[in-house]
C-alpha cells in the first residue's frame, strides 16, 4: 500500500502537468497568436480570387488561400456560402469549395481550389481549420453579402435550367442567367446579328430583380445579319 505521502505528491505532480499542458494549449491556440493581434480579423492569412472580387463572385474562379505557418498546421480551408438575415439561422450553408492539401511557399501552407458553380446563397465566407481545433474554425477575414454570376461561352455550362446569355457588344462576356418568357425580349421586330456573321437567339434574363435582354451569342448590330 502506498503511504498517504506518496499519494499526494502523485497527486500534486499530475495537477501540475495537467495546468502545464493546459497553458501550452491555450498558448498555441490560434487566434491568441501575435499575427491575429497585428492582423485584427484575418491573421496574416492571405485570400486572392482570380477573377478578383468585386460587387459579385465570378464563377469559375480559383481562390488562394495563404496561411502563416506561425498560426499552427491549417488542415482544411472551406469557402461557402450562409444565409443572411434575421430568422435564418435554421438554414444551413452551401459550401463553393472545400481544400484538404496543401503546399508549402515560403512561411505559409498554401490552399488552392476551384469555385465552378454559384450557390443559392449571396454571401461569401472563407474559414481555415487547423489541427487540433477542427470545430474551431477561424474566419480567414472574407466574408459578407455577395452577388454570384456564373460565367460560359454555351449553355452546357450552366446549371439545369440555365442559359448562357450576352449583353450587348462582341467583348461582353456570357453569364448564366434563369430565361424568363416575356416579348419584350423574344419579339424584337428587328432581331439581332452576332459578331460571327450569324442570327443569335434573343431571350429576356431575370438578374437581381431586374429583367434584361439577353443573346445567346455575342452580337455588334440590330437587325438581321447582311446576306452574302
């Protein structure tokens, strides 16, 4: 039988590791490194979109995110998609893109992925998961209300029940768009030519409340295109 003596300072030494191990913990949590201080709201983590972001999301898009390999080992970044307002909170996110792998560049872990599709969701958030604290996430400091247009040349690369529609001019770029039955689009008496010489299709586009006339190519004229 062990003498009571012996018991406590078993006792007192297991307490000790255990507060040690704690403020080891505690030191190495993410978000009370010294980046967070200095970087209020991102950490030093670095997000870039290509195309950049500006009032909307252009999909596809390829998001880098750059994590400071001062924060701890980052294991999964996740850009998604949550509901905005009030009496929402039942309704979950939509997740752009998930990234699991990693390389190293410099003093960060570097995350790439490809955004292909808009959720039904406008809003943005990106957070970094790091090991050891994976129900923890930490807010890469990208997030809030944010348009999504998902960009194509054809239809085949829209969602079902999407067309690829363009605006006027042989520049303009096509996007996705819901096409909505109105003649104020589909009659147009004069028609339209495209910049290939050929008859492109005229259909009206529901866009953020707004409806717009759309083509299903790009086109530089009204009318019908000039015979040979």
């Amino acid at each position: 039988m062990e003498s009571p003596k012996l018991t406590c300072v078993a006792g007192l030494l297991i307490l000790l590791l255990s507060l040690a191990s704690t403020a080891t913990a505690q030191q190495n949590d993410p978000w009370k490194s010294k980046l967070c201080k200095e970087h209020v709201g991102s950490c030093g983590i670095v997000v870039t979109f290509n195309p950049p972001l500006g009032d909307v999301l252009l999909v596809p898009n390829e998001v880098t995110v750059d994590v400071p390999l001062e924060l701890g080992t980052a294991s999964r970044v996740v850009v998604s998609s949550y509901p905005l307002g009030t009496g929402m909170e039942d309704v979950p996110s939509e997740g752009f893109v998930a990234m699991d792998r990693s390389h190293k560049v410099g003093n960060y872990a570097r995350f790439i992925g490809q955004i292909r599709e808009c959720t039904g969701q406008d809003s943005l958030i990106v957070d970094v998961y790091f090991k050891g604290f994976e129900n923890r996430p930490m807010s890469a400091g990208v997030g809030g209300a944010l348009g999504c247009e998902q960009r194509c040349t054809t239809d085949a690369q829209c969602p079902s029940g999407q067309r690829c529609g363009f605006t006027a001019g042989c520049e303009s770029k096509g996007k996705c768009v819901f096409p909505e039955h109105s003649q104020a689009c589909s009659d147009t008496p004069s028609g339209r030519c495209g910049c290939d010489g050929r008859p492109v299709d005229i259909f009206c586009g529901a866009t953020e409340g707004n409806m717009n006339e759309y083509t299903s190519a790009p086109a530089n004229s009204l009318g019908p295109c000039a015979r040979p």
